[in-house]
C-alpha cells in the first residue's frame, strides 16, 4: 500500500516538474519574443517616421511588410501567453492536489 502511494507521490512529482519546465520554457520564449517585438517596433517607427507620406511602391511595400511581421509576432506573444496562463493553472492544481498516505484503519477508528 505505502509503495503504491509513494509511486503516485513521484509519478506527481514527475508532472509538476515537467509542468514547470515546460512554463520555464515558454517563459523564455516570451522574452525573446518580446525583444523581436521591441527591435521590429523601433524599426517600423523608424521607417514611419523617416519617409512619410507620399512614399515610392517600395518604401510603402517594405513599411507594410515591417507592420505585417509585428502583427505577426504579436499574435504568438499573445498564444504563448495564453499558454503561460494555462500552465500556471496547471501548476496550481497540481501543488494543491498531491497524493496523500491513506490513513490506517485501526489508527483513525482507534479514537471512536
């Protein structure tokens, strides 16, 4: 009985580290992320600002490519974020339900 228990108490202890790496790398991914978004940005407000309007076909061409990569970028800072909170959620109900020992019969109706 108490094997069993202890195999679910390393088998839990196995998801919650495994659960918080995946969050450490997601996290990691963020900050790249974030930093992409940061470079493209200043890039992008650069060429705004450089050459407004009327702009040539290529100028335009590439300062619409600049804002269609910063979407783009965008929208994966949101998914890993949403994947962050899911893993964080994880997390939680992984800490607050672990495996416990299962109290002896005779030792809890002992005092009955």
């Amino acid at each position: 009985m108490e094997k069993q228990v202890k195999e679910k108490q390393v088998e839990h202890a196995k998801k919650l580290l495994e659960t918080q790496n995946n969050l450490k790398e997601v996290n990691s991914e963020l900050i790249k992320l974030t930093e992409n978004i940061e470079s493209l940005h200043k890039e992008w407000t650069d060429l705004i600002q450089a050459k407004k309007p009327p702009r040539d076909v290529t100028d335009e061409f590439i300062v619409r490519s600049k804002q269609r990569d910063l979407l783009a970028l965008h929208r994966e800072h949101d998914s890993l974020s949403d994947k962050k909170k899911e893993l964080n959620l994880k997390i939680k109900d992984l800490e607050q339900n672990t495996p416990r020992m299962p109290q002896d019969s005779h030792f809890s109706n002992a005092w009955l």
